[in-house]
C-alpha cells in the first residue's frame, strides 16, 4: 500500500500543467492587418485609375495617355498579388503553427485519457470504501494522519487530471476553430488571387492592345509627317512656279507696252480685315503643333472645321490660277491677288470656279471637304505673301482674318 502511494505522489509531483490555449501570434496579426490597409489603399488608387481611363476615353483618343495610364495599373495589380501573397503565406503559416498544436494537444488528451480510464478502473475495482479501509488499517494515530494525507493527495491528482483532460478538450475544440477560420480565409484569399490573376491578365491584354495603338499611331504619324512634308514642298514648288510665271508676265507687259497688271487686291495693310472662307471651328493653327506622343507637326495655314458641302467663300478678289486636284491635298483652288500674293483654299469636295477665271471677294470657290484626312471634314486656309520683296511665304492666317480667336 505504501508503495503504492508514493508512485501516485510521484504522479502527482511531476503532473504537467496545462498549456494555455494559443492565440494569434499579434506581431504577425498586426503584419497582415497592415498589409490588408495597403490592400484597400491599392484598390482604391486603381479604381481611380480606372475611372481616369473612363475618362480618357470618353475624349478624344490618346493612345499614349492610355498606356500611361494602363502601366500604372499593372503595377497596382502587381502590388495587390503581392499584397495578397503576403497574406496567404502568413495564414498559411497560422495553419500550419495551428495544426501542430492540434496534434500535440490530441496526443496530450489520449494520454490523460489513457491515465484517467485507469485510475477510474481502479476506483471501481477497489470500491466506494476503499478509502474507508484505508484509514481503519491504521497502526497508529500518527499512521492515520500519513495515510489521510496520502488520500488527499491522491484526490487532489484524479480532481487535476479531471481538470487537465477537460482544459485539453477545450483547448482542441478551440484549435479546430481557429483552424477552421484560417483555412477559409486562405480559401477566400485564394479567390481573392485568382480573381486579381484574371484582373491582371485582362489589363495586359489592355496594355498589349494600347501598345500596339500607339506604335501604330506612331507609324501613322510618322508616316502623316513624311506626306505633309511632301506635300508642303509640292505646294511650295507650285507658288513658286506660279509667282514665276507671274513676274515673267509682269515683264513680258511691260516690254511690250501693255503696261503692268492691275492694281494687287490683297496688301499688308488688310491684315486683320478679311472675312472668313467658312464659319466653322478651328482644328489646327499656323505653326508648330506638338502631339502627346511628342511628335510636332508643321502647318502652313489653319484648319477650319465644318461639315461637308459647306460653300467655301474666296476672303478677296483675284484669278484662279489653280483650280483641281493637287496631290496630298485633294480638289484645291489657288487665287492670286497681284503683287505676289496667293489665298489657298485645300481639301475641298468640289470646286466652284475655273482656272484662268476672276473672282470677287465672297464668291464661292469650292465646298468643304477633308472627309478622308484624320482631322475629318475641314478646309486649309493659306496666305502666302512676299517677304522683303522676295519669293512669297506661308503666313499666319489669323492674323489677316477678322479677330476669333486669341493670338496663339
């Protein structure tokens, strides 16, 4: 008997205290509670991306405005995976820690359960006055007292295994929901990711597409410059030609005594005084033009907007010296007003007047055409003009029309 005791003694002495019920580890709580702030500031920056490229594309088309704009949201896409990866291999790593402690804390509770069965076995076998037995085998006063002693003990370990093996039931019963709760936020998160996947995958098909936009704006453009040059240098070619034949006529009269041309209708002084060829909106003006893309333009007159078919009135009196087509520029008519001044009127649908006639100021020349250049119907407008006494230049047209617009 005695021995006995001291073996449940030595049970009772070295009975392992319960561990507590691990919670979330707050230094890695708080991680994740960050990473999920930089998600929400993510999406928010992307959504206002977003509703910028609705913007964008409400206006006029700006290739180049779209690919900044669709690069920025790769890398928001980018950061939200990163963001989320985050997230999932810190919840992993909860699951993990978690399920470890629900093996440990299965193992723990089948022992004490392996212990308790035993020591209820042995109760039963003993019976209700074991106890009772115990205390009446007693020698002496002083053996009665060591023996009560030892009951108690032995009490207070069945009362503490009781407790432990009800705490470790408890404790699994938390894990498994801990556990539970991790797996379906790693669930959700891994939804969460295929959907940004799919997110990020949508916006490089976008990228790809507003790449291939402006590298064809781009040839386009290019492309656009090179016609314009070409074009200019024909047009420039032909006034030259134009004002050659017209001095060598001027000296032909003037050898033959027919006396010189009539007086110019067109001079420096009418600057600001003319009446516009149609009334439309201005597209383009004189001079350099730099495009988003950073490509500039040159134009050598102004582009007036309006739609096809409007009467396109000559701004003074002259002959038509030029009344087709002309190559890059379509049916054009060119008047000239003496003294080495020209009005060039381009891109028209059709032509109202012929070549080697006399106009009045206000009469109709053409109609507006222009439907298949890339700024849609419009005529150019040009005045070409002699600078000091030398072959005639291209001349902001703005500052010979009545007053529309600002000075550029």
């Amino acid at each position: 008997m005695g021995r006995r005791l001291v073996l449940l003694l030595v049970g009772v002495a070295f009975l392992v205290p319960v561990p507590p019920a691990s919670g979330q580890d707050p230094e890695l709580q708080r991680q994740i509670q960050e990473s999920q702030r930089r998600l929400e500031a993510i999406r928010e920056e992307r959504n206002r991306l977003q509703a910028e490229m609705a913007q964008i594309a409400g206006r006029v088309r700006d290739a180049s405005s779209e690919l900044r704009n669709i690069e920025q949201q790769l890398t928001a896409s980018r950061s939200v995976l990163g963001e989320l990866d985050f997230q999932a291999e810190a919840i992993a790593a909860q699951v993990q820690e978690t399920t470890a402690e629900l093996l440990r804390t299965r193992e723990e509770l089948s022992e004490d359960k392996a212990v308790l069965h035993r020591r209820v076995r042995d109760i039963y076998k003993r019976g209700p006055l074991h106890s009772l037995k115990v205390l009446l085998g007693a020698d002496s006063f002083a053996d009665l007292l060591t023996r009560y002693r030892y009951l108690q003990l032995i009490a207070s370990y069945d009362h503490a295994l009781v407790d432990r093996v009800e705490l470790l039931e408890m404790a699994l019963e938390e894990h498994g929901i801990q556990q539970q709760e991790s797996l379906a936020e790693l669930g959700r998160l891994r939804q969460a990711k295929l959907g940004e996947v799919a997110e990020l995958r949508s916006v490089e098909r976008d990228r790809q597409q507003a790449l291939e936009q402006v590298q064809n704006e781009e040839r386009q453009t290019q492309d656009r410059l090179e016609q314009l040059d070409a074009d200019e240098a024909q047009l420039t070619t032909l006034i030259d030609d134009l004002e050659r034949r017209r001095l060598e006529e001027e000296r032909r009269r003037a050898l033959s005594g027919l006396g010189r041309e009539g007086p110019s209708t067109l001079s420096g002084t009418d600057a600001g005084s003319l009446d516009w060829p149609v009334e439309g909106d201005l597209i383009y003006r004189f001079g350099r033009e730099q495009r988003p893309n950073g490509t500039v333009l040159r134009w050598n007159g102004i582009g007036i907007r309006a739609p096809t078919g409007t009467p396109v009135q000559a701004v003074r009196a002259g002959s038509v010296v030029l009344a087709g087509p002309f190559e890059g520029y379509g049916p054009t008519v060119v008047l000239s007003h003496g003294g080495g001044f020209y009005t060039l009127y381009l891109y028209l649908e059709e032509i109202g007047v012929v070549q080697g006639s006399q106009v009045e100021a206000g009469q109709v020349v053409g109609t507006v055409g222009g439907s298949q250049t890339p700024e849609g119907p419009h005529i150019e407008f040009q005045i070409r003009a002699p600078v000091a006494g030398g072959a005639p230049q291209a001349m902001d047209p703005l500052q010979w029309l009545k007053g529309r617009f600002p000075s550029p």
